[in-house]
C-alpha cells in the first residue's frame, strides 16, 4: 500500500515513461564502475603505504603523503555514496 503521496506520483511516473528508469540504471551503473575505481585506487595506495613505511622507514614522510592521497580519493567515494550528493530533476 503507498502511503506517500509523493510515492504513488512516483509510481505512474516510472509506468508512463520507462525508458527513464533504464537511463537512470544506466546512470547509477556508471556510478558503480567509478566508485569501484576509486575504491582499488584506494586500497592499492592504502596497502603501497603500509608496506612502504614498514619496509622504507627512511621515507616515512613520503608514504605518509601517498597514505593522505589515498584518504582523499576515499573521501571522494564515500561522497559519492551520499544521497543527497545525487541531483535529482523534478
């Protein structure tokens, strides 16, 4: 049962226009894709900075910064998990 008005105009919405549910898929998959980039951009450098500062401790303060970089890109991910990051179009 749809109690939100808001949800049932959602409803007929999706039924008399499908073809932007499948472009909104498409949309989200894309997002996907690059946050999963980033994620293995994210764990690559996370896990070069760990073993670079155990095997490197000369260079502690070069692994650091890498380590910083690849908290940005995480931060960058997570962002785009945020739904009210996402514009949506009345």
């Amino acid at each position: 049962m749809v109690s939100n008005p808001n949800e049932r105009h959602s409803i007929f919405e999706r039924l008399n226009h499908p073809e932007r549910e499948e472009r909104q898929r498409m949309k989200e998959r894309k997002m996907l894709i690059l946050r999963n980039i980033l994620n293995a951009i994210f764990m690559l450098l996370a896990a070069a900075t760990m073993i670079g500062i155990w095997a490197f401790p000369e260079y502690t303060n070069q692994w650091y910064i890498i380590g910083l970089i690849a908290v940005c890109i995480k931060i960058v991910e997570v962002m785009f998990r945020m739904p009210g990051m996402k514009k949506y179009k009345k």
